[in-house]
C-alpha cells in the first residue's frame, strides 16, 4: 500500500511535511511514497514558502482575510507582528502567529476512550433466512461482548442496524435497566430490536450490532440483577478457551445444526 511520511519535532510540522511529499509525488505517475523530514531548528524556514493556507487551522475565509492586509505565505504570517493579528482575530491571532514559526506544543494522543462499540456484517448476498439471520445476529453480538470484555468496558444502550437491498438503512437502539458485557444480553437487546422491524422472507444486504454508553465495568449487585453468576462464569472459560484456540474452537450447537453437523 501507498504510505507517505512527515518526520519533525511537532505534530504541526509533521502534517506540514507529510503533505508536502505527497504534493510532490502527484503528476509523477507514482504512488506517493514520499519521507519528508524537517531538522530541529529548521521548523520555520521549512514552513516559510508554503502558501498560508496550508497552515493548520488557515482555512478559505481566514486565508482571504490574510490576502487583504498582504499575507500570503507562512513566512508571510511569522513575520507580521503577533500584536496586530491578535487584535484581527482574538486569540486564533496569537495561535497562528505561534504556529507560522513553526511552535506547537499540542500533546500526542496515543490512545482514545472508545465511545461505541460495533461489528457489522454485509452478506455476499441478499439474506431472507431467519435462521441465517438471527445466527448472524448472534455472533455479532458475541463479537461485541468479547471487545467489551477484552477492554472492561459495559455497556448501557446496545445497538442495530439494517440495510435493505435497496440500500436504505436503519437504526434502532434500547437502554438497557442496567450495564452489561454478556453476550446473551446483548444478543437478546439486539433480537427483541430485530423482531420490531423484520418481517418474514424480507431480505437483508447488512446487520450491525453495537454497544454505547460505555463505561468501567464494575458488578453491583441489585435486587434486580438479572444476570446469573453460572453464566458469567461460563462466558470467562469461553473466552479463555477462544483467546486460547481460536474463535471457532467452541461454538453453540445451534450453529453447528445449521451447518449441518450434528
């Protein structure tokens, strides 16, 4: 696969430098595989002949408003007084006189909270089986289950979607009464959805199922805790024996009938 590269101090200078080898690849006929390093040090003089509009946060309106007043380049902006363009533009001013010399002091974030959880399937043809169906549904919702498991995440609201032949697509979501990262409970959220908007030998091109309101798994029992502490067992030893084996090292009769095994 194509891939190119920015190498520089900062993220700013990065961007700046990826975008500027993959500029040069275009019209040579190759992919742009393009390595572009900025030394320390040099982060304002690599900036300076760029036009002003490739600076981060330099977009249409504010790149004409700079043309007015004679700024065109990035070296252009570094050298106006910051003064003057903190009293154009606020404090967007002060940020993008900092940036045209080549400063940006914004954290790497290596990792984000994921907000949802989803897996979807798209059938190489159009599916009307129930049976296919549901047992689609189901390991979907297994797949959910075992990311929130594997992150310790539970989750409130679970999730469908469907896509019809002709491609139009819907979504339908229930708030459960209390968080969950079982399998069977997803399963069964995601089928009571799937029954209100399916009808029988109606076709379907895509299924999703997916888990939001994601927060720390942590048990709280309740009077009304409809989760059975034999299943939770049970779905820990499947998944010690999946991470182990594989994901098709154990698997539900119900899939193995309709395979047409035993």
């Amino acid at each position: 696969l194509p891939c190119s590269l920015g190498v520089a101090s900062n993220k700013l200078l990065a961007k700046a430098a990826n975008d500027v080898g993959k500029a040069a690849a275009r019209g040579t006929g190759h992919p742009p595989n393009a390595v572009t390093v900025v030394p320390p040090g040099q982060e304002a003089q690599f900036l300076a002949p760029l036009p002003a509009q490739a600076l981060w946060g330099v977009g249409p309106k504010t790149a004409a408003r700079l043309a007015e007043i004679g700024i065109q380049t990035i070296g252009d902006l570094a050298a106006w007084p910051e003064a003057d363009l903190a009293q154009r533009f606020g404090k967007t001013g002060h940020d993008l006189s900092q940036r045209a010399r080549g400063i940006d002091d914004s954290p790497i974030v290596t990792s984000h909270v994921a907000k949802s959880i989803s897996q979807e399937n798209t059938f190489a043809r159009d599916v009307s089986d129930e049976k296919i169906l549901k047992q689609t549904l189901r390991s979907l919702a297994e797949g959910v289950g075992r990311q929130l498991r594997h992150s310790e995440m539970a989750c409130h609201t679970v999730k469908l979607k469907v896509r019809w032949p002709d491609f139009t697509t819907l979504t339908r979501q229930i708030t459960l009464s209390q968080a969950t990262d079982q399998d069977e409970t997803i399963y069964a959220a995601a089928l009571a959805l799937f029954e209100r908007v399916w009808r029988p030998r109606r076709s379907i091109r895509l299924l999703g199922v997916g888990a939001s309101g994601l927060g720390p798994h942590a048990r709280q029992l309740s009077l009304w805790d409809t989760e059975n502490p034999r299943d939770r067992k049970l779905q820990s030893t499947l998944d010690e024996l999946r991470e182990r084996y594989g994901d098709r090292a154990v698997v539900r009769g119900a899939k193995v009938k309709n395979n047409g095994g035993i």
